[in-house]
C-alpha cells in the first residue's frame, strides 16, 4: 500500500488536472464571445440542432404501420406546446408523456 504523502499528492495532482481542464473552456471561449460569427451560430443553432435531431429521430419511422402515430402525435404535441406556450420545457415533458403513453397502451406489442 502507498504511504499517506503519496496518496494525497495524487488526489491533488488528480484534482489540480480536474479543475484546469473544467476551466479551460471558459478561459478560452471569453475572447471568442465578441466574435460576429459566434453570435450568428449563438442565434441559428438552437433551431438547427433541433430540426436535425428531428430529422434523426424519424429517418426510420415507417409511416405505413400504425405504430408510427405514437412518435408523430408526440412530435405535434410538442411542436404544439412549445409554439402556444413557447417554453421549451413544457413541449419536451408533454411530447414524452404522450410518446410514452401512446407506445405504452395503444401501439404496444
């Protein structure tokens, strides 16, 4: 077993290395923050993310078989949602409780 001095130096060392990889990122992204092309993706991205996580989401989705539905209501329950109330956390908890009450009863296997 490692004496006492050399356990705790590696605890430090561990999270000294912890610390500056955890600040890193701010220290580097504060000149970046003024930047005309940080601001741009800062207004486009959100919208972007979101239709291509959509896009990945439903790629597969047979639209044929009725085990389809529970995805797309929940789709339009949260597009609804969030577009009456624009809170985003509204669509996302309303969108999943739909999705998981359609699969769960109605379209289980």
């Amino acid at each position: 077993m490692p004496d006492a001095r050399y356990a705790v130096a590696a605890v430090l060392v561990a999270a000294a290395v912890t610390w500056a990889l955890r600040a890193l990122p701010f220290a580097a992204l504060t000149p970046l923050r003024e930047s005309g092309t940080v601001q741009y993706l800062k207004a486009r991205m959100p919208a972007g993310v979101m239709v291509i996580l959509v896009a990945y989401c439903l790629h597969d989705l047979p639209v044929t078989e009725a085990r389809a539905a529970a995805p797309l209501a929940a789709l339009a329950v949260t597009t609804g949602l969030h577009l009456w109330r624009r809170n985003a956390l509204l669509g996302i908890l309303g969108g999943t409780a739909t999705h998981v009450i359609l699969a769960s009863t109605l379209f289980a296997r």
